[in-house]
C-alpha cells in the first residue's frame, strides 16, 4: 500500500470515537473475540460491522479473535500521545508508566514499536532494582549470572526453535522483569529490623519468608518473562512457555553448577 493510501486509510479509521474506543479495547485488552468487542462497546451488529470495515487496516482475526496490527498498534500510540487528536501538541502520560505492573503485556508490545515512556519505565525499573539488589546485600556477580542467563536462553530458543522475530525488543524491555528483585530486595533489607522487634521468632514467618515468598517472585517473575518472549518475539502461548521453561532449566544447571543460583530460576 502507497503511503498516500496508508494514510487516508489509518485517517478513516480513526476519525470516529466509536473506532478509537475499539481499537483501545483490542490492543488493551486483546485478543478479543466479535462477541467481546460487542458485549464492551454496546453497539449493535450492524454498527459494529460497519465500524469494523472502516478500521480493517488496525487489526488481524486469527482463529477468530481481533488482534492489533502493526498499524494498529502505532495508531493506538498516537492516540496515547495527542490528546483528543487534536493538533495541539504531544500530551506525555507518565501513568504509562504503570503498564509494567498492571500491564505488562502491553507495556512490552508497545515498547518494542519504540514508545519512548515504555522504553524508558523498563529502564529505570531495571536500574532500580538492580541498585536496591546490590544494596541489600547481594553479590554483584550472582545478580549478573542469575539475570543474564534467563534472556540469552530465551533469545536463543526463541530465535532458533521458533524463527522469532528481532530480538532487539525483548533486550531492552528485559530489565521491566525485574520487578520481583524489588520486593525480594526489600525483604532482604528488612529481616535484621524484624529478627530485632522479636518478629522472627515465629515459625510460620519464618517460612513464609524463606520458603513461600521466594517461590512467589519466582511465579511472578516466569510469567513476566512469559510475557516478554510472546509479545516482543511474536511467538504464541505455547511457543512462549516452551522457550521460557528451556532457559529456567538450562540456566538452574548452570547456576547450580556455579553455586550461584537465585530465586529468579526457580
């Protein structure tokens, strides 16, 4: 398609409340099936047919689910960066800065079509939690090795088991998975003040902060990096999960034969 034509056709489709609001619920909520995007926008068949036509261009149906396009996703950061649409200039949200804990998913998928406030949250969260780490107490070594391992496994078994695509995406939105550092950081700073109020002289704490937790960031931690190959190497679910279980495994050995490992593999 010509240029002049992308244009007018990505012009068409958004220039309509109806099809800016459906193309939010697609990227946002997506994949969404007709009766979903139905039932949450309260239009009628017709309606949403004639809508749908007109914005063919912002989405893909596979299996009979609507999913955000290319076009579509880049539409939809336009729609994020002016307000209204209107040519008053570039409205910076940093309550998109919250995509990367309540949703990750998109925050990934938007980053890796270069929008800047993703791009830069996966940053300062990575920077984060790697200072609070040192601080707490962990090696720097065994914070490199346990977080170095996990994405060179992934991008391998994603690239070569499965023909992913650039692997540029999932390196620099890599450091928003680190979100679970933070917390185990945090209770690593905190344990001398509790042992000293007498907090942990109680047994159940004391599996809860040794046994169960630990096994929690872990569980947080798989599914962000879940997250990460399926959205930045455009792998399904299941391609996702296979390639995510490879590196955990693969990297316990190696950490393990290194007397190195972290909660972060399991």
């Amino acid at each position: 398609m010509e240029d002049e034509e992308l244009f007018d056709s990505l012009f068409e489709s958004l220039s309509h409340g109806v099809r800016r609001k459906i193309l939010e619920l697609i990227v946002e909520e997506g994949p969404l099936s007709y009766t979903a995007i139905l039932n949450k926008t309260d239009l009628k068949p017709g309606t949403l047919n004639y809508h749908l036509e007109k914005m063919k261009i912002l989405f893909d149906v596979e299996g009979g689910l609507y999913k955000a396009s290319e076009q579509g996703l880049k539409a939809y950061n336009v729609l994020k960066s002016f307000h209204g649409l209107k040519p008053a200039g570039i409205k910076f949200n940093p309550l998109s800065f919250l995509d990367l804990f309540a949703k990750p998913s998109l925050a990934f998928k938007l980053a890796t079509k270069g929008s800047t406030i993703h791009i830069l949250s996966s940053i300062i969260v990575g920077i984060f939690s790697i200072v609070l780490s040192l601080y707490s107490g962990i090696s720097g070594l065994q914070l490199f090795l346990n977080l170095s391992f996990p994405i060179i496994w992934i991008v391998l078994a994603g690239r070569y088991l499965y023909k992913g695509k650039s692997t540029l995406g999932t390196v620099i939105c890599y450091p928003a998975t680190f979100q679970p550092l933070v917390a185990f950081s945090l209770i690593n700073m905190c344990k001398p003040y509790l042992i000293v109020m007498g907090l942990l002289k109680v047994e159940y704490l004391l599996f809860i902060i040794d046994i169960v937790l630990p096994k929690l960031f872990f569980a947080w931690f798989f599914i962000l990096i879940l997250l990460l190959a399926k959205e930045t190497l455009g792998l399904n679910s299941s391609q996702a999960f296979v390639c995510c279980a490879f590196s955990i495994a693969i990297s316990n050995v190696l950490l393990d034969a290194l007397e190195a490992k972290m909660f972060l593999v399991g």
